[in-house]
C-alpha cells in the first residue's frame, strides 16, 4: 500500500498572511508530494513495502540515508500541516500548566520558539515536544525528524527551510516565525500530550 499526500486540514487561503496559498501550493502539492513519491517508489516491491511510514523511517535511520531523508520529510510536513490552524485554538488545562511551568506562558513559549527558530543554521525543524516527562523545544537538521525517537513525543512543528516561507517573507526567517507563531495549533498539541504516544501518519 502506497503512502498518500494528505490534504491539508483547512483551506488554501486559511493561513493567510503568514503562509499564503500561493507557498502552500508549492510546499505541498510540489515538495510534499515529491517526498511522497520517492518514499513510495523507494519502498516498492521491497521489505518495507507493507510497513507505516513511522517503520520505515525507524529502518531507514542510519542504513539507507536516501530512504530517510524522504520517508522522514513526508511524515514531518503531514505533522506541520497538522501544526498550524485557520482558527484560533486554545492549549488543554494540562498543556496550560506545563507550559507555565516551563516557559512562563503561552507568549514566553512563543518566543522561544521564534529565537530557536531563527537561530537554527540553514534548514531544519524547530520542535516542541515532551521529552523524559517534560516541555521540550528541539531542533532537526534538514529531514531530521522526532518520529520514531524514543522517549520523545512531539506536539508541534514549524519548517524551517526557506520553501517554508521565501514567496511570503523571502529571507526574513524571523517574520515567518512571528507570523506562523499566531496560527499554532493548541488542540493538535494538546491532542498529542494526551494521547502521550507519536502521532502516526495517516494511512
Ligand atoms: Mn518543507
């Protein structure tokens, strides 16, 4: 069974200004679905054939570096989709805590992420995520991905490289960053803490 390019969960124009439908339909209709695509025809015919996409990562992890990279780029853009919302969203009671309690408030967390974000050399990921019980921001080096890492449950990502927001704030990482930290999605991250376990790829 092949892997699918997920939909996105709102519309194009949803994410508007800080992502617009115009990035959105070359980050995912072009640079998803190509990950997609490899990830498949990689795995055609083979051992992994049958397998999620969070096992294929795990096998491909440092034995077939060409596999991973796709395999782990097609599971964290179907997450950052997932990580930002047209509406406003709000944070659980128990994320709310944990949040306070490690960063102060929502806007303090914000703000570290921004920091983090912009701070990250070259392309990458800026996660949050609970690691060994607790908040956590984390970054990944180009297709790096928290996926199938053990002990560590991500409740949101933001893309970093620059297809993530060139058309829309062309080199001004930080803009991107102040934008896309508004459109967050609380209830996915909350989701995410609750049911304690990775979120798995559709399919
Ligand atoms: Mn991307």
């Amino acid at each position: 069974m092949a892997f699918e390019l997920i939909d996105l969960p709102y519309e194009d124009t949803a994410l508007e200004p800080a992502v617009s439908a115009k990035t959105l339909s070359y980050h995912h209709g072009k640079h998803h679905k190509a990950y997609i695509d490899k990830t498949n025809a990689a795995v055609e015919g083979g051992d992994l054939a049958d397998k999620s996409l969070e096992e294929v990562i795990a096998a491909a992890r440092g034995s077939d570096q060409g596999l991973f990279n796709n395999a782990a780029q097609s599971w964290n853009h179907g997450f950052y989709w997932h990580s930002m919302a047209a509406k406003e969203t709000s944070a659980s009671d128990e994320l709310k805590s944990m949040i306070d309690e490690a960063f102060g408030s929502i806007d303090g967390l914000k703000d570290k992420l921004k920091e983090r974000g912009a701070g990250h050399f070259a392309s990458g990921w800026v996660w949050l995520a609970v690691k060994d019980g607790k908040l956590s921001i984390e970054e990944t080096h180009d297709g790096d991905t928290l996926a199938d890492q053990d002990g560590v449950t991500p409740l949101l990502v933001i893309d970093l490289w620059e297809h993530a927001y060139y058309l829309d704030h062309q080199n001004a990482r930080p803009s991107y960053l102040e934008a896309v930290s508004s459109k967050l999605d609380w209830s996915f991250a909350s989701e995410n803490l609750a049911r304690g376990t990775t979120w798995q790829y559709p399919g």
